[in-house]
C-alpha cells in the first residue's frame, strides 16, 4: 500500500486538528447562530426594533433545538404515550400517560416560549402589542428542527384558538378563551381537531357523527372519530351532522367539545385506542368514541366545514412551516458531514458529486424557506382586512402544504445517505426527520385534495391573477440580469396557462403539475427578490436552480450548467 501524497496528509491533520474524533457530532451547535440566511431573512421581513428585541429569544431556542429539545426529542421518540383506561383502584378514568422527555418539551414550547398564544396576545416574549405571524413561525421552525410531534398539538391550539375567536359566540369565547391563552402550566389549555371518519377522510359530506339540540342551548354528539391526534385536549374543534340535516356538506356543523363538564366531570367520550404511528410517536394519536357527549355550536349551523376549514387552512401553513424547518435541519446535518468528514484525502464537500448532492438538498429547503415568509407576510395582511391578501392566502396556503411536505420526504431521505451507515442509525437524528416527513403530505389533506384546492382557489376566489401581479411586483424590484428576468418572466406566464386549463371543466388531472409549476416560479422569483434585498449572490444562484432543475425543460444527457445570459 503506498503512503499519502502531501495533499492527502495536510487534508488528514487539519481535521484531526479541528476534531479528535473521525465522526462529525453536530449535537450542540445553535440552530439560530449557525443559520446567516435565516438571520438575513428576518432583517428582510421583520421591522428592525422587533427583531433586536427577539434577538435573545431567537438565540434562546437555537440553542435549545441544538441541545436540550433535541435529547429530549429523541427520548421521547423512543418512548411514546400510553393510554391507560382505569385507574389502580379499579376506577373508570382514563388518561394518556406521556414520557417526562414529552412533557418538558411541553413547558418549553407552551409555557417558556408560548408558540401556541403568540398570535392571540399582546404581551408575549416581553413585547408590547401584537407581532407578526412570522415571529410565530421563526420559532417554530427553529423548535421544529428537533421536535416535529409536539408542533402538531401547537398548532391545533393556535388554530382552535383562532376559529374560536372568529366564529364562536361571546359567551363560549368568555368562557374558555382565557385558558387556551394561559401561560400558567396548570391552567393553560390545549387543543384538538376530531374530523376524521373511517367512510369520512378527505371527503367530509361522509360525516356519520350525529349532533342533537338540547333545552340548554348544548348538543349531545354520538359517533366515532378515527384518527384524533392530541385526544386528551382540553378543548377540540368536532364536525358532526346535525340530525335531521340535509345530506352532503350543507348538512355540517361545527361544535366545540370540552374534555371535562362545569361541574369538574369526564365528558361522555372515550378514547378507544392509541395509533401506532410511523413518525410523530412522541404524541398521541387516537380514536375517540362519543356517548352523547356535550359540545357546544361554532358558529352558523350548517356552515361547519367552511368554519373548520379557516382552522385546517392554518393547519396546512403550520405543517408547511414544519416541514421547511425539517429540511433545514437534513441540509445543515449533510453540509456539517460534508464540511468535517475526509474520504480519499478530501473533504467531502470539496468533491464536484457531493456539491451537486447539497445543492439538490438546499433547492427545495430554501425554497420552503422562502414560501414560509411570504405566505406568513401575506397572512399578516389578510388579518388585517386587505382583501387582495385573502385571495392570495388562498393560494399561497396550499402550494406551501402540497409541494414542501412532499418535498421533506425526499430531502430527509437524501440527506441521510450523506452520513453514511451512521445517517441509518436510531441514534441520529436522520431516522426521525425521514418518518415525521412522511406525516406532512398526509395530515390536513393529502396530495391530492391539496393540489386541487390550489384550483379551487383560482376557481372561487379569482387568486390566479393576484398571485400573478404580485409576483410581477416582486420581479419589478428585482436586481437580476435581462436573461433571467425574461426567463422567470416566461416561465410564470407557461405555469399560469397550465393553472388556467388545470381549472378549467375536465383539467382537473392537471391539478398536481399546476400547483408545481406555481410553486416553483413563485419561489425562484421570491428568492431573487429576496437575493437583491439582502445582496446574496448565494440565494440568487439557488433561485437560479429552482429554475435550471424543477421547472425549465431538461436534457438529461447534457449539461446543465447556469446559462451565461443569466450572469451579467
């Protein structure tokens, strides 16, 4: 065997130099600290006063995702909630018995930071008067890059919270807002969405749950909800049908289920049977049986899918949020392996097939990234009454939940083999973000129904358009070279004719590559926008390869290399 040329031992002592041992551990790093294009984005979308008030905020739960949350995710993981339906003395009493790991992760993200009441309070993290939605999502992406199951219950809370401010009658918002807006670990309260039937997934009108008035003004609910995530709530948001209710969705109604009653007792449901996931196995999910139990009527009988659906909406931005924030995490897993990592003399980031493997992992992550911030600014708007916005929100929401959530699942996966046999193993945290990511294009919709709500939203809310001048508004402000301009500017114009045919009678098979090719140009023309905004020639070069990889027809026996009129 001969020895190592000079390169190869200089390669060799500077990383025994860097790190003693040959396994990179990134355990510990600041998820916030290390992540420049997350800071320089935040300076982008947040007023300068409330990011330098955020700062200690922001650096508190990077540092936390880095460490803490993400040990305790990962024991949590492996030990997951347990149902137990009678007490030692032989009581009738059931509860879900969750990991001490689960629950500090609770107090973390409800109680030390608030995830689930930052939009509905105006005093949180020290700050006087409401702040923007992307606060609220900057921190849970950062949380999320550790623990993706506890998000799930977050943001039920946030949106039942939400439905319940906007539809809910004075009485029932007096009532019980205040503990879904408590800080206080002992009287704070969760939430639920029981929506799901084994005839009624993704088609509601298949509703078998029956709702009767009662001479106090309450329902009594019966029928079984099959797959009920976070079934120990104190509060969830419940569709049944009203009895003697036309048939189909108009015969709908939204109800408000308390886990206990006023006078301190069990409400008449149970929970039949914890799932035994994939992913998320840290927080519980199961089927519910409601015995006439007491709920309460949101809003206007018969209009319960249109209520539940603003709450699944915000649902569907959370889960794209979570998924933009696992492949921030895969990518930053791969570029610290690829950074620390020698093989034949070389780093492996050094090599030409390892740096087109990242750039094909940062791509759809960076898209995401930018998706998140721009839906959550337009969310900020539409919450404040502008119209435009509304129609946008419409068609922002969906793109984001069917395209990143798919997305995750093949950037998790491609990001592990960059570890190696070590990126197959439990102890890591590759295994983990490979399963959650599976949950995204499920959960709120899957593929499908999403896509088709992206034709939906050009359909009954005239978004198409709205999306279309608006993002010719962001191309007027960018700093971009005349080729790449007119080449964003085509390729929006071909991704809006295919969306105006996918919405037409009989274009519906369109739906799935419509909402892709929307996706796509919004993102690389939001990116380059954004490149000028904060001067990244990185980020322009990455929305140069959302253009190049995903959306630009491909010789795949030729080289595709960044096209010189692209570059001046």
């Amino acid at each position: 065997m001969s020895a190592p040329d000079p390169s190869q031992r200089s390669a060799m002592a500077q990383v025994a130099q860097a790190h003693e041992h040959p396994v990179p551990d990134r355990h510990g790093s600041n998820f916030y600290s290390t992540d420049p294009a997350l800071q320089q984005l935040l300076q982008l979308y947040l007023p300068a006063d409330l990011l330098a008030h955020l700062q200690p905020y922001l650096q508190r739960m990077g540092e936390l995702a880095g460490g803490r949350i993400d040990e305790l995710a990962s024991i949590a993981d492996k030990n997951p909630p347990t149902l137990e339906h009678r007490s030692r003395a032989g009581e009738d009493r059931q509860r879900i018995i969750k990991h001490p790991a689960y629950e500090e992760l609770e107090r973390i993200a409800y109680g030390e930071f608030g995830l689930q009441a930052i939009s509905h309070r105006d005093d949180m993290l020290g700050w006087q008067g409401k702040m923007p939605p992307i606060v609220k999502y900057a921190l849970t992406y950062l949380f999320v890059q550790s623990e993706f199951g506890l998000c799930c219950p977050l943001s039920m809370t946030d949106s039942l919270t939400r439905t319940l401010k906007k539809f809910g009658a004075p009485e029932l918002v007096a009532k019980y807002l205040p503990q879904l807006l408590s800080l206080d670990w002992d009287s704070q309260a969760q939430g639920a969405m029981f929506m799901t039937e084994q005839a009624a997934g993704s088609d509601i009108s298949n509703t078998q749950t029956l709702a009767q008035p009662q001479a106090d003004g309450s329902w009594r609910v019966t029928g079984d909800k099959w797959f009920c995530s976070n079934p120990d709530a104190e509060f969830a948001m419940v569709l049944a049908r009203v009895e003697g209710a036309p048939a189909g969705i108009k015969g709908i109604s939204l109800f408000l289920l308390p886990r206990k009653l006023d006078d301190g007792s069990q409400n008449h449901y149970r929970i039949i049977r914890l799932k035994d996931k994939l992913g998320t196995k840290s927080m519980a999910s199961g089927e519910i049986r409601m015995e006439g139990a007491t709920a309460y009527l949101i809003g206007e009988q018969g209009r319960g899918f249109v209520q539940m659906a603003d709450m699944v909406n915000n649902s569907r931005l959370s889960n794209g949020v979570r998924s933009a924030g696992m492949m921030r995490r895969a990518v930053a897993e791969a570029e610290f392996v690829a950074s620390e990592r020698v093989a034949f003399g070389k780093r492996l980031q050094d090599m030409p097939l390892m740096q087109r493997q990242l750039d094909k992992l940062r791509v759809p992550a960076e898209q995401a990234r930018s998706m998140v911030f721009q839906t959550a600014q337009t969310l900020m708007r539409s919450d404040a009454g502008d119209k435009e916005a509304y129609a946008l929100l419409r068609i922002l929401t969906p793109m984001i939940k069917f395209r990143a959530c798919r997305d995750a699942r093949k950037v998790t996966g491609d990001a592990m083999e960059v570890r190696g046999g070590c990126g197959y193993i439990e102890e890591w945290t590759d295994p983990r973000l490979v399963r959650d990511a599976h949950l995204g294009s499920i959960w709120e919709g899957t593929s499908n129904i999403v896509a088709l709500d992206v034709v939906r939203a050009i359909q009954r809310e005239g978004s198409l358009p709205v999306l279309q001048a608006y993002l010719h508004g962001l191309l007027a402000h960018c700093s971009i070279s005349a080729g790449y301009r007119q080449t964003l500017d085509a390729a929006l114009a071909r991704a809006s004719a295919l969306a105006e045919r996918a919405a037409q009678d009989g274009g519906a098979v369109l739906a799935r590559q419509a909402a892709t090719g929307l996706y796509n140009c919004t993102t690389a023309i939001a990116m380059a926008w954004e490149a000028g905004q904060i001067d990244s020639a990185e980020r322009l070069r990455l929305s140069q390869l959302v253009l190049l990889h995903r959306v630009l027809p491909r010789d795949p026996l030729a080289s595709d290399a960044i096209p010189a009129d692209w570059l001046d």
